[in-house]
C-alpha cells in the first residue's frame, strides 16, 4: 500500500479485536472470510497495550512499508497483502504490531523526514528512543504469553531477533530466537502441515524456515540435536515470490536429511517458472552450518579419515555451485532483474555474497585442504 493512500487506515493501534489474528490467514478475500474468536489472552494483548504507544495511520503504514522493503525474511514471516489487511482491520495482535515498528526503526536515522510528513506525538523523530520502546513491550507482551503456543507468537519473536540483533543484545537475540523455533515444533510445523489451505501450509513453513535460517547462521547457539537437515528432511522449501504474492504457492523442492535438493513430483510441471530466491537462502543457511561443522570436524584429523573427509568436502563444494549454475539467466542482467517483483538486485547480491561467503570458509585454511588432498592421494 502506498503512502498516498494511508490517510485511509484507521487512526491509532488495534486496541480491539474482532477476527483472526495475523496467523488466521483465511481462505478467500479479506471481505470473505469467516470470522474467528480470540483466546481471551490474546484479547487481552491488545487491550492491555496504551494507544499512545502506537504511531499514527499515516506513520504505522509508513514504518510498514520501511520493513517489508528492508527486512531480507520478511515474506517469510508474513504474506504482507493480508498483514495489511489485517492490519486495517484491527485483527493483528499487539505484539507483532510493535515488533515490526520497532525492526522497521533500525533502518531509520534520527531526525530522519518524510515526504509527506509525518509525525509521532512522543517521539519527534527519535527512532531509537521510540524503537526501543516499541521493542522492549513487544517482547514483554509475546514472552509473557509464549507458553500457549501459536504463530504469532513464532512470528514476533522472529521480527524482534532482527531487532535485538541489529542493537548487539545477543542473549536477547538467543532467547528470542530458540523460543521462535521451539514453538514452530511445538506447533508441529516441522510435520506435514494439517492446514486446509495452501497459503496457510505455505505460511507456517515459511515461519519454520526463517527460525531455521537463524539457528543455521548462529551455529554456536542453535538447538540442533544432531546435523541441521535432520529437522527439517522433506519439507517443502518456500515457493516463489510471484506465487506466493499471487496466493497460489506451488513449492517444488525439499531437503534430504543429507542436506541434497529433491523435487516435488509434478510442480515443476505446474509452475515452469521455479527460482525462489527464498529457496535459495535456505539451502545457502543449511550450507553455512555444515561447513562450520565440515571445519571443525576436520581440524585435526588423521590420514584414515582424510578420504571420507575430502569426498565430504566435494559434496559440499558441489552442492554450493549448484546454487549459482541454478540462477536463471534472466535474472544475471541487471536491466531483465529490474522488471521482474519477484527479485531484487540487493536480494540476488546478498544470496551471492553469502555462496562466496561459504566457499571462502570452506577453504578459508589451505594447509589443511592440503593435508587433505595430500593425505588422500
């Protein structure tokens, strides 16, 4: 939605609800779809929350638009044309209303304007003062609820990683994001979805994968019981973004337990268009855990085990190739990228610095692929 539009929205926060919330992502049209109660705590959220806590329309549509065009998992974590819709509607749940303004706040600078502008009764511009507000109740309301599991609770907490993350508070960071994925198990997302639609299915996974991603990249905190593909084996990777827009998501590769692509029977069929630059980051997160876990495997080993250590290393290696030779042509052309919604050049530079990023760690010790190679031969 365009800020042109914004005078449209409702003025202040949700302070109640009436509908489904962020996770209730119905079948049909907004207009359509059939109305859901809240649990009387999630009723609670937000009527516990202050209104002048919250931005105006015009600033709330504004600060919305900051994260879905800055945050790299935001169409994980939400479908944004119903977050908006719910949005409007009153239908979302306090806390992931404040922890998205409060994520949004880290790509804007104090004293920052806009055009038209706009203005925040408490806050005149102090998008770290104001951020960390947004922040610290987000995480109050969503912590202190987290023992009744629900998406929403895996989606604030995700947003508020980014957030903690992005101020260094990262014990913060850790228990926001093991809570996330905790919950996405609890839930049984990790399973075959039970969802009766497939935006829905498509949803939750994507919810499943943005936990995912962040457990893979901080290795040293992730909650893994054995190798990371072991959580995650069969289920499908996210879809594209034009279908996924479109609310006709057709998935059409998973992961083995060995970390291969396997294709989904038939979809590739339905959809011939199938690069998901989504599906891409998470093979490349997958990735990154298992070179970390291939280096520090390998740090000292022994003649014997050089052999099944260098096939090992080949796989790997051959696998991150793969993520660059599968890169459509179309979208190696700058001027062809810039026509198409589904991908951005900053979305396609970040995917291939982070395949650089992994190869550089992969051999980042050439004595030691050295003794490899040497110990092999």
């Amino acid at each position: 939605m365009n800020l042109e539009n914004a005078h449209q929205v409702p003025v202040g926060a949700p302070s109640s609800v009436e509908g489904p919330p962020l996770d209730g992502f119905t079948k049909g049209s907004a207009s359509g779809s059939p109305p859901i109660v809240l649990t009387p705590s999630q009723q609670q959220l937000n009527h516990n929350v202050h209104d002048d806590l919250f931005p105006s329309s015009e600033m709330a549509m504004f600060l919305i638009e900051v994260y879905f065009s800055r945050a790299y998992n935001a169409t994980l974590l939400y479908h944004k044309e119903r977050f908006v819709s719910h949005w409007i509607r009153r239908r979302l749940p306090s806390f992931i209303a404040l922890s998205i303004f409060a994520t949004a706040s880290i790509f804007l600078r104090n004293g920052q304007s806009s055009n038209p502008p706009l203005t925040l009764a408490d806050s005149a511009h102090d998008w770290e003062k104001v951020g960390a507000d947004w922040a610290n109740r987000a995480s109050q309301l969503v912590l202190a609820h987290a023992d009744i599991p629900s998406l929403e609770t895996v989606q604030a907490c995700q947003t508020l990683v980014l957030y903690w993350l992005a101020h260094g508070q990262t014990q913060r960071v850790n228990i926001h994001a093991n809570v996330a994925y905790r919950v996405c198990r609890l839930l049984g997302i990790n399973q075959e979805s039970a969802a009766d639609d497939p935006i829905t299915a498509e949803q939750e996974r994507r919810c499943l994968w943005a936990c995912w991603i962040t457990q893979c990249i901080s290795q040293d905190n992730a909650t893994f019981k054995g190798r990371c593909w072991n959580d995650i084996a069969g289920i499908p990777l996210p879809a594209t973004e034009i279908s996924y827009i479109r609310s006709e998501p057709c998935p059409y590769e998973y992961l083995t337990s060995d970390g291969e692509v396997g294709q989904i029977p038939q979809s590739s069929l339905e959809h011939p268009d199938t690069w998901s630059p989504m599906s891409e980051l998470v093979k490349l997160a997958g990735y990154w855990w298992e070179i970390h876990d291939f280096v520090k495997q390998t740090s000292n080993c022994t003649p014997v085990e050089a052999k099944r250590h260098l096939a090992s290393w080949m796989n790997i290696s051959s696998r991150l190739e793969k993520i660059q030779d599968a890169l459509p042509t179309l979208y190696r052309q700058r001027p062809a990228l810039s026509r198409h919604s589904d991908v951005n050049i900053e979305t396609l530079f970040s995917l291939l610095c982070l395949q650089h990023a992994c190869a550089c760690v992969l051999v980042r010790d050439p004595a030691q692929f050295a003794s490899l190679m040497t110990f092999s031969l």
